[in-house]
C-alpha cells in the first residue's frame, strides 16, 4: 500500500505496473465473466435499471468500485442494441492536488472522457461538521452529482455501491439505528424531479473488485477525505471486520443477510414503516383470526 503524502490517497497496487487497456477490457468479460460482468448484467435485468432511450450520468469517485463501473458500461454500450447514453462526471470536493492527478490519469489512461466538476464540500464539511463529518459530506456529494446529472440533461445517476455496501448498511441500521433498512438498487429523486439513481454493481463482490483492481495494475484512491483524517472511527469498517470474524464460522452470513431485505415477514415483526407512517402489528391484531 502506498500513501501519497498524507492526502488520503492510499492506493491498492503502485503506480506504474498497469496492464494494457485492451487487457483491462477484455478481463471484465472474460477472466471476470461470472463474478463481475454476469452480476452487472443480472443486476440490470432483475431490477430494470437500464431502458432505452435513457441518458445515464455515471459517478466516477476515483475509487475502484465507480472506475470498474465505468469500464462495465462501456462494455455494455459495446456489447448492447439498446439505445442509451453515457456521461461520466467527477465531482472534486477539494481533493489534495496529487489525488485529482490521479483521477485524471486512470480516467486518461482508462479511456474515461470524464467531465470533473468542482464543489468545494471539504470546505464547507469542514466547518459545519467538524467533528463527524462523513454524513454530511456523503448527504452533499449526492445532491452536487444530482444537480450535475440534470444539467447534463439525464434522467439517470448511477452509483458504483456494491454487494458488500449494501448488507454493510443493513447492519449499520440494525446495530447503530434500531431500524431494518437496507440500499435499494434504484430509487427515485424525491428533491430533483425526473432523476433516478441506479446501483448497478448490487450484485457484486468487493473481493471480485479488489481481484479486477489488482490484476489491472491500475492504483486507485480510497476515498481522498482531506477533513476526517484521524477525527472520526468509521462504523462502517467496523461492521465490515465484524461481518469478516462471522464468516469465519459461518461462510454464507453475508449472503443470508442480503437475503434478509428479500424476505421481510410482515406478520412476524413488531412494527414497520411506510410512505412516512408507521405501522404496529397492534393495528391488525384483532383481525387476525
């Protein structure tokens, strides 16, 4: 692992031991058939996530999981009859300067014509959230690549979360919220009307991403906070070794809890929530027979 200069820029392989793009691109449909790109395409399919006509804004971070997005549609634009379109938007929220060179290199080198945008965040979480300032920092990315995306004339932001990501946050809402809520591959914008997200990597393995990202010989940013750095414990890796340590007697859980979002039981559960209200099971309990 590799740290450049403390800008939060820690990278999965060095700089310098890249594979040919042609290489890249070929492993995403071959070496990486069923892990990686099978998973993208199930994903669309299963969830509807791609219509023709659409006009899709997808969100490169730097990070591994949004350039293997990247890479996966324009595999997809290639291999696809559909109509539909691409656009690739950075957002920089005040990256230290060695990290926006590094975007900008991979997305060169990857063959990513992507648009960077800056919003300055890192300045404004800085000060209005100092002592947590992941939450809100997240809450203002997704609005500026919103915003992005309509202007761009989209009607779609697709995001680059993962299977991981996703029963991750369904345990950081059980253990840290005392709710049962989980990612959804795709929801509508309740703020920027005619915007729809879309998770098309909700199928996939982190590990599988990591194997991809390795074999690429491409160094990708973690996340490039330049404002949390040594202020905050991240619950997320927490949850994310506590799922690790339970695997180790049980090598499905992941998968069972993922599985848990598909299989709520409604008439097994205290209380629930829906459209804004919430519900007990008290309300119906007299009419059951």
């Amino acid at each position: 692992m590799s740290n450049l200069g403390g800008s939060g820029c820690e990278l999965l392989v060095p700089v310098g031991e890249r594979k040919p793009l042609n290489e890249i691109e070929r492993s995403i449909v071959k070496t990486y058939s069923k892990p990686i790109w099978s998973k993208f395409v199930k994903a669309l399919k299963d969830f509807e996530l791609i219509e023709e006509g659409d006009k899709i804004a997808i969100a490169i971070s730097g990070g591994k999981d949004s350039m293997l997005m990247a890479k996966l549609f324009q595999q997809l634009k290639m291999h696809r009859k559909f109509n539909f379109e691409l656009e690739f938007i950075a957002m920089d929220p005040g990256f230290h300067e060695s990290n926006r060179e590094l975007l900008k290199s991979n997305c060169e080198y990857l063959n990513i014509p992507v648009k960077i945008f800056e919003s300055g965040i890192f300045d404004v979480v800085g000060e209005i959230a100092k002592d947590y300032p992941c939450y809100m920092c997240a809450r203002m990315r997704r609005g500026f690549l919103y915003s992005k995306a309509l202007e761009l004339g989209c009607n779609k932001l697709a995001l680059g979360h993962h299977f991981d990501d996703v029963i991750e946050t369904t345990m950081l809402n059980v253990l840290y919220s005392g709710s049962f809520k989980t990612m959804k591959p795709k929801l509508k914008s309740k703020n920027f009307e005619g915007l729809e997200l879309i998770r098309p990597m909700f199928y996939i393995h982190e590990d599988d991403v990591k194997r991809y990202t390795i074999n690429s010989g491409i160094g990708f940013m973690n996340c490039g906070c330049i404002v949390a750095a040594g202020k905050t414990s991240s619950k997320r890796s927490e949850i994310k070794t506590m799922i690790k340590d339970m695997k180790k007697n049980f090598s499905d859980v992941d998968k069972c809890i993922f599985q848990a979002a598909n299989n709520v039981n409604l008439d097994s559960i205290l209380g629930w929530e829906q459209g804004g209200k919430k519900y007990s099971f008290l309300d119906t309990y007299d009419d059951e027979n």
